[in-house]
C-alpha cells in the first residue's frame, strides 16, 4: 500500500472513531447502581432474616409462663424470727422489769408478727402473653397487659388482698402515738428508750426479711435491692383498682424485666421507687 493510501486510512479512522467514553461512563454507572441495588437486597435479607430469628425467639409465655412461686411464707417466718429475737432482748434490757408499757409492747409486737406469719396462702403469679394472674386458694385475680399499667419498684412486703383503709391507720397512729407519749412521760428515759426500741424493732420486721430473704435465694449480697418487689397496678373503671404485689429472686427479676420491655416497654429497674403499696 502507497504512502498515499496509507494516510488517507489513517484519517478516516481518525474521522470515524467510535465514541464509547459516553458508553463507557454509563457502563461505569450501571455497574456502580447494580453494586448499590445488590447491597442494598443483601441488607434488606440480612435484616428480614434479623427479624425472623427474633420472632423465632420471642418467648411464647402461654407455653412457657412466668411462675412466682409465694415467697410470703419464707419472709414471714424472717419475720417472726426477728420478732422473737426483739422480744427476747426487750426482757433482757428491761431486766423483766414488769411494766404496763413493756407488757404492751411485747405483746402487740408478738400478735403483730404471728398474724404476719399465720397468714401465708399457698399462692403464685403466672406471667402470660396477654395477662397477669394471681392464684391461691381462696381468690383469683387477672391483670391485662396494656399500655395503661404501672410498674412500681417498692419495699412494701404485702402482697395479698388487704384493703385500702386510711381511717383505720389513722386510728391505729393516733394510739400509738398516745401510747409512746405516755410510756414516755411516765416512765422518763428508760420510757423514751423503749419507745425507740419498739419503733426499730417494728421498721426492721416490715424491711429487713425482704433483704434477708433476697440473700438467701441469690445466694449473694450483691444483687440485694431495697425496693426488691414489683408491683403491677391497674386502675379499673366503677371497681377498686387492682394491684399485684410480688417479691421475685434475682433470676425470676431478669425474666419479669424482659417480660415487660417485650409486652410494654417499660424497664422495671427505671420505674419509681415506692415504699407504701396504697400511696400511689
């Protein structure tokens, strides 16, 4: 091939170049997207399959409910054992001096804790996926789960069917009150001691076997929580509201707060603290 020839191919070439950096650049695009797109399938997957295994692991508490066994009986026998002790070392620091006052005070404090004792229903709360029940032999209550409850942390121990009577523990602090005021104005010092005596021993059998109590099941000291029980409380229209009270281990404690932050989504150890069940 001449000279000639040679070149004028060379400029037509040049002339008719196909334009494929536009082609190119799309191609380079499409790809780009096609990445993104595939990305974005496989995040989609990876977060249905997510969601399908926690389904897979929610707990089904129709199948696998919650049991409160009662733990009154235990705290109550806590409780009458302390008593017992506290009587004991009133005779022993009063020297058995026999008074109108000591005699008073050891009894009532004894009828107050063999009542606490004496009354210990064979009881259990069953978590479910819609309700909350309390059994024992004489009454059965249900809670719905719904948006409206009220989860309290508290220190109040009672968790049967007491009735709300703020007339009655009027009249119970006003004679307590004129009792001590008496002790102490007849009998001095040695009355204002037993006075204070009789108060500790009173605080320390409504607060110390519910810590007692948590040791021994945890078999620690270190989840002990003062406001160990939960209450559940629902208030009802034209009845009385509804409450259940219950004082669970540390491990029993982790399944209830799960139970909760599944049905309702309130964390039981970021609810308020309580100390009295019927000041709500």
């Amino acid at each position: 091939m001449s000279d000639d020839k040679r070149e004028k191919l060379r400029e037509y070439l040049r002339n008719n170049r196909p334009k494929n950096s536009v082609n190119l650049g799309n191609n380079s695009n499409n790809k780009e997207n096609s990445n993104k797109n595939l990305e974005n399938d496989l995040n989609l997957d990876n977060s249905q399959i997510s969601n399908n295994k926690i389904n897979l692991n929610k707990r089904d508490y129709d199948k696998e409910p919650i049991v409160i066994e009662n733990n009154v009986i235990l705290v109550n026998f806590i409780a009458l054992i302390i008593g017992i002790f506290f009587i004991i070392a009133i005779f022993l620091f009063f020297k058995l001096h026999e008074t109108t006052n000591s005699s008073f005070g050891s009894f009532s404090g004894l009828v107050a804790i063999l009542v606490a004792f004496l009354n210990r229903q064979s009881s259990k709360i069953i978590f479910k996926n819609k309700s909350i029940k309390f059994i024992d032999t004489d009454h059965e209550k249900e809670i719905k789960i719904n948006k409206y409850l009220k989860i309290f942390q508290t220190s109040d121990t009672r968790t049967n069917f007491l009735e709300k009577d703020e007339y009655l523990f009027s009249i119970v602090m006003i004679i307590v009150i004129f009792w001590a005021f008496i002790t102490i104005l007849i009998d001095g010092i040695k009355g204002f001691l037993f006075v204070v005596f009789f108060i500790c021993m009173i605080y320390t059998i409504l607060f110390l076997p519910s810590l007692i109590f948590q040791t021994l099941k945890n078999k620690s000291i270190k989840n002990v929580k003062f406001y160990g029980n939960i209450l559940v409380w629902t208030f009802k229209y034209g009845n009385k509201d509804e409450y259940i009270n219950m004082l669970p281990n540390y491990a029993q404690r982790i399944e209830i707060r799960e139970y909760f932050l599944e049905k309702i989504g309130i964390d039981i150890d970021k609810t308020l603290k309580i100390r009295n069940i019927f000041k709500i």
